[in-house]
C-alpha cells in the first residue's frame, strides 16, 4: 500500500474513533444519532478514496457504487431512527413539539 493511501485510510479511521467518542460522551440519544450519522458515512468516504488506487478500476468501481448506495440510504435511515426514537420518548414539550401535532394531524385526518 502506497504512503498516501495508507494517510488517507487513517485519517478515515481517525473519523471513526471521533464517531466513536462521540456515541459514547454524548448524553441525549439525538446527539448520538448524529454523531453517527453524519461521520460514518463521511469516513466510508475517506476510507474509499485511499483503498481505490489498492484495489484496481473494478474495485474501484464497486467502492464507488458502494458510496452512493450508501449516501443514498444513509440519511432515510438516520431519519426514521429519529422519528422513533422521538416517539418512543414522551417526555417533550407538548407546546414545542411540531412533528407530534403533525402526526397527530395526519392520524385524525386518515380516521375520517
């Protein structure tokens, strides 16, 4: 593996471990989700560009279709993982709470 490849993959890794730092220092469960959500998909990235050059075109290409598979998924997941767990945790204020009167909005309006 080529010096430059090999800084890339760590500073991906470095990525990692700040992602990691942060699951576990972070107190509420939407800052958790976060932290991970936003630097796992940025140190894929990372990581990717310093394996391509190792890996030839059709690795390379393969990396590349993994990429967008996951910058595409990616965030739907995070946002479903949000919207469960603000259902799951009752505790808001009900005056400062939007998507609870949304969803409560879109439930009376499919009743009907």
């Amino acid at each position: 593996m080529n010096p430059v490849s090999q800084v890339i993959v760590v500073i991906g890794v470095g990525i990692i471990l700040l992602a990691a730092i942060g699951l576990m220092k972070l107190k509420t469960p939407y800052a958790r989700i976060h932290a991970a959500g936003k630097a796992s998909p940025v140190a894929f990235l990372v990581i990717a560009i310093g394996v391509i050059p190792e890996v030839g075109w059709r690795g390379g290409a393969e990396m590349v279709l993994a990429c967008v598979a996951l910058v595409i998924t990616l965030p739907i997941g995070v946002h479903l993982l949000f919207r469960a767990v603000h259902v799951a945790r009752p505790e808001h204020d009900p005056q400062l709470d939007e998507l609870r009167a949304a969803s409560r909005r879109s439930e009376s309006a499919s009743d009907t």
